[in-house]
C-alpha cells in the first residue's frame, strides 16, 4: 500500500496545534515564496500529518493575500498525498443552518484577483500551459471518509454542496448574496477558490469541510452576516471539526490510496498541453 501524509489546512476557528502528536514546528520556503505559516509536524493515531493555518495562527492574512500556492506547494513538498480543509462559510439556503457542516463537492469561482496555477513559465512557476480539468474538483473517496466518520459520531452535515467562493475580504451585499441564493449554491466563503484548483495541479486528494457560522446577507428573518455573529459559532465548529477529523484520519490510512495517487499524479501530466512542458 502507498504510505499516505495528510494536509490539514486549518481555516478560521481550526488551527489548533493540539490535535497533533509529537509535533514539530518547520519553518519553510518554497518556489512561490513562504506558506502563510509554519508547518506543524506530527502525527493523529499513527498517521502522519501536517498542519498549516491559512491565515496564519493569528489570523493576520486576508483571503486575498493568503499565498495559496506557497501553502499548497509546501504541503506538496513535505511529502502530503491528500489535503484535508476547514472552511468558514454563510449558508445560502434555508436547510442549512449554522452550526451544520457540508461537505463540498462543486464551486462556484466569484474571485478576480487569485493566480489560480503553479503552470505560469515564471521564474518560479511550473513550465508549460495545464489545463486542469475541474468537472470534479474535490476527492470523492475523501469526502466519503469524512461523511462516514459525521455519521458515526452524530454531527448535522450535508453530504454534497456547491461552494461560492467571493474575493472578500468583506461580506457579499444583500443583492449579491440574493443572487447567489437564486443561482443555487449552498455556501459562500472566500478560500476555496484557488485552494481546491491548486491542490488538484499538485496531484493531491482534496477534500472539504465547510463550517456554516451565519445566512450570509440574503435571508429577510435573518440578520445579516457580521464578525461578532460569526465568532459565536467558532467555539462550536472548531470542536465538531476537531473531533471529525481526530475520527475520520485513521480510516484513511485503511484505504489502499495506490491507485488514487497515480492516478492523480497521471490526470497532471496529461493536462499539460504537449509542447509547453
């Protein structure tokens, strides 16, 4: 079997260290300049881990200035073969409440400033012109994982979900988050995008928990999304996603990943366009 490392990028209310065994802290820069943070070292169950904090631990980086592909590189470098992700998002439709977790498995990209490849023919970037598909952005046995592990230990979740992912970093206007209601996307946030697409480049199984703190700005019974609302439900989802993922890591090293790694590092090279590389 292919010995697996698993990525945990901790977004807003997860980036707590405490979650991993043995842990080192390493300071790295990679081709694409320095992650948003030390990587942390160690290991859940006997699984080997990294951890990173997209925002850095005191949550001192915009969405917009996260170095997403330092961060996803860095996880790349350190030998990580799947990417596992928290998110804070405002739910778009009526049936997901705060406090639920939905597990992504499309995106919508409302971003405009985000370098979205590491295939740029920079100094630094990766040579050649890929064309990554994206029809399905995220890991499905992944997500399987993790859905079976939110029916084992009882947590509210949703088993699919499309992402809508705005530039931030302030929160969308109510006609905005009107028409992302009206378009049918389930969450909006401000990180997925270029994460997911990056981690897809690098051949890494990626997978999503997206936290819901709020309604966004488009429900009339509701009071529109706003910092100190949010930050009441962190206390809450952090532990929900701690404990998710504390269960949920061990059955990944179960799994026989032999195929899924060749055949994500495979879908990679056959999407640089011949010529370029």
């Amino acid at each position: 079997m292919t010995t697996i490392k698993i990525g945990i990028i901790g977004g807003s209310g997860l980036d707590n260290p405490d979650i991993l065994e043995g842990r080192t802290e390493k300071f790295v820069e990679t081709p694409f300049g320095k992650p948003s943070d030390a990587l942390l070292i160690g290991k859940i169950k006997d699984v080997d881990c990294v951890l990173l904090a997209r925002h850095g631990r005191s949550h001192k980086i915009n969405p917009t200035s996260v170095n997403y592909r330092a961060n996803i590189c860095a996880l790349k470098m350190e030998g990580c073969t799947h990417c596992i992700v928290t998110t804070a998002c405002g739910s778009l439709q009526e049936g997901i409440h705060p406090g639920d977790i939905v597990f992504l498995d499309q995106f919508i990209d409302r971003t405009q400033k985000r370098t979205q490849t590491f295939f740029d023919c920079s100094e630094t970037g990766m040579k050649g012109v890929c064309h990554i598909p994206m029809h399905t952005p995220f890991c499905d046995d992944s997500v399987q994982i993790l859905i079976n592990s939110a029916k084992a230990i009882g947590l509210n979740h949703h088993p699919t979900g499309t992402m809508l992912t705005i530039e931030g970093p302030r929160f969308s206007s109510k006609a905005e988050s009107v028409l992302w209601h009206q378009w049918g996307a389930h969450c909006v946030n401000m990180s997925t995008v270029p994460e997911v697409v990056l981690a897809k480049e690098a051949g890494l199984s990626y997978a999503a928990i997206a936290l819901v703190t709020d309604y966004d700005s488009w429900h009339e019974s509701k009071e529109p999304v706003n910092v100190e609302n949010v930050l009441k439900t962190f206390k809450q989802n952090a532990k929900q996603a701690c404990d998710l993922i504390l269960h949920a890591i061990p059955k990944f090293a179960q799994k026989d990943w032999t195929d899924i790694v060749k055949a994500n590092k495979d879908l990679v090279e056959g999407s640089i366009m011949p010529g370029t590389k």
